[in-house]
C-alpha cells in the first residue's frame, strides 16, 4: 500500500523530479487538467474533491513513510491546486499560463491564509489546504483579470 501511497502523493513521481517539485506537480496538475476540462462542472468539482481525500490520505502516508513533515516530493497538493485554479478557466493558452503563474506565485508567497494553513494545520489536510487557498487566489484573480480585460 505504500508504492499506492507514494505514487499519489508524489503525482506519478513527478515530486522526484529535481529543481522545484512544486513546479513540476503544478504542470502535472495542468495535465490533469486537459484530461477533466470538458467534464460538465459538478464532474469536475467531484474529481477535484475526490482528489483532495486521496491527497490528505496519501500526503499524511508519505509523511510517515519517509519520516518528513510536509516533504517536497509531496506533489499532489500541487495538482489539486493547479487543478482549483483552472476550474472554469477557458481552453486558451494565456488564460491557461497565467492560472499556472498565479498559482505558483500564491503557492510560494503564501498571502493570508494560505501561510495559516501551511504553519498551524499538520498532516495530509495541512499539506493539502494551503494549496486550495493558492489555488482559489489564483482562480479568483484570474477570473477577475478574465472579466476586466476580455478571454
């Protein structure tokens, strides 16, 4: 169950890539993403969900396995976030790159409260949450920047 455990977590082993496991997870992220977009909107939601529980499970897994508190080869925090920021975000490619900018920028600064998250909640659901903050900064931003200035 621990391969199952790591393979989640680590988004297909992308996590063990080198330089910026985060980056390489939020690309991840948006190629689970050309894979749902078309899905009607509670289907999507419903993936994303259900993704966000295999996350919290298999992220506090890999903690234990390797003996870490949130370890970088964690990625599917990433993909989870990356996937909250391109919900609802149109099939072009600078919507698509600018959700994937947004969100790495709210992942790496942690504006309120995604910094809360990231220090005062442990485990799977700590790793997991402050990346659904990054991911909603970056959605909100980015639909706002959609509305004002045209898709």
């Amino acid at each position: 169950m621990d391969k199952v455990f790591m393979f989640i977590a680590t988004g297909a082993y992308s996590g063990y890539l080198p330089k910026a496991p985060g980056t390489w997870g939020s690309a991840v992220g948006v190629f689970v993403w050309l894979l749902f977009y078309r899905l009607p909107l509670p289907t999507y939601l419903l993936g994303v969900a259900i993704l966000f529980v295999l996350g919290v499970i298999s992220a506090g897994a890999a903690e234990k396995i390797v003996d870490h508190g949130d370890p970088g080869l964690v990625v599917i925090d990433e993909i989870v976030g990356q996937l909250i920021a391109l919900a609802t975000i149109p099939f072009q490619p600078i919507p698509i790159l600018l959700a994937f900018i947004l969100f790495r920028i709210f992942d790496i600064l942690k504006p309120f409260p995604v910094g809360w998250f990231d220090s005062h909640i442990h485990g799977g659901l700590g790793i997991m949450l402050d990346d659904v903050f990054a991911g909603l900064y970056a959605l909100v931003i980015l639909k706002f920047g959609l509305y004002f200035f045209g898709n």
